[in-house]
C-alpha cells in the first residue's frame, strides 16, 4: 500500500509540476521539494489513532484467549515437570495429548487472529491512505511544490527541517476529516497498532 501511495503521490506532483510550467511560474517553485513520514502522518491523524484504538478493543477478547490457553498449556507442563516420579504413565500420556492439543489449537488460533487483524488494518490503512494522498495533492499545489516524498521509502540522507510536511498534512488531514474522541497521539512509525497481533502470535515452545 505505502509503494502504491509513494507511486501515486509522485504522479500527483508531476502533474502539480507539469500544471505550473505551463502556468509558467517562477523556476524556484518549479524545484520545490517536500518530505512526508506517510506512516507516521497516518498514525497520528484523529482518524488513525481513533482505529488503532478500535482495533486494539475489537482484537482484546481474542487476545485474552490466547493468554488463558497459553497459561493452560504452561499448567499442565508444570504439571508434568513436577509429577515426573508420581504421575503414572498413562496420566503422563493424557496430559501430553491435552497440551498438543491446546498448543495446535493456539497456534490455529492465533494464526486466524493475525490474519484477521492485518486485513482489518490493511484495509483502514488505505481507505485513510486515499484521502491523504489527495490532501497532499492539494497541499502541493497550493504550496508551490513540485514534489513530495515519503522519506520511510527513500532513502533520504540529508533534508532541512524546512521541507518536512508532515505535521502538515496531519493538520489538513484532520480538518478535512474530523473524528470525535480521538485517542492521543501515536509515536511514528505506524506500528501502534500490531501489539494486539504480536500477542496473538506469540506460542509457547514446549519443554
């Protein structure tokens, strides 16, 4: 998704650049180059942080589950390793099955939680994605760029602090969209939003 927005913003400026040579504007203008953390700017919208948050309480019931299975197969391990000289061998064999069977039922499980998280992030990356590449179009032309990157993609070794549009954008974003009750502000890059899925993914080894 960030490739097809780097993509699409590259054209957009191209085309700002081509409407203002024709415009026949001032050659400083014409050069006018803008870096922008796409991430970071998605994150930090109003409209970001409040499906981050959405997500995280959506994804809480799956991931408790995971943590009592998890907890579960940890009991009946402790179990075992305790019961060594006591437990008979076929109350050792029955809790051996149970624990493989809890530990596949928790790697299927969490598996479909990832899956279902990623495609539910995927999905609101891009809607929020959409409309941010055409807040940045519109930045852009109004603003006299000629082109704007996304320094994430490219690697950037140097670039003023003057350039940086982020906060921009992320100000333009949340005008043009406004969310009620917007949980804080997240740190970039857009990550806040997988702890939920890291902890859906996360088996134990067994002993």
């Amino acid at each position: 998704m960030k490739n097809r927005l780097i993509v699409l913003i590259a054209l957009l400026a191209v085309g700002a650049a081509s409407v203002s040579l024709y415009a026949q504007s001032a050659p400083a203008a014409q050069n006018k180059i803008g870096v922008i953390n796409i991430q970071a700017a998605i994150a930090n919208t109003g409209e970001g942080k409040k499906v981050i948050a959405d997500l995280q309480t959506k994804y809480l019931p799956r991931q408790q589950e995971l943590q009592r299975l998890q907890q579960e197969i940890g009991a009946i391990q402790d179990q075992l390793a305790k019961g060594q000289s006591t437990l008979s061998e076929e109350e050792q064999g029955r809790l051996n099955r149970d624990a493989e069977d809890k530990q596949k039922r928790l790697k299927r499980s969490a598996e479909d939680a990832q899956n279902d998280f990623n495609s539910d992030r995927d999905a609101a990356i891009n809607k929020i994605g959409q409309k941010m590449v055409r807040v940045i179009n519109d930045y852009a032309q109004q603003n006299g760029f000629s082109l704007i990157l996304d320094d994430a993609q490219i690697p950037i070794y140097f670039a003023s602090k003057d350039i940086e549009v982020t906060a921009d954008i992320i100000k333009r974003y949340d005008a043009a969209n406004p969310v009620a009750d917007a949980a804080p502000a997240a740190k970039p890059p857009v990550h806040a939003a997988t702890p939920a899925a890291h902890a859906a993914t996360a088996t134990p080894k067994p002993k």
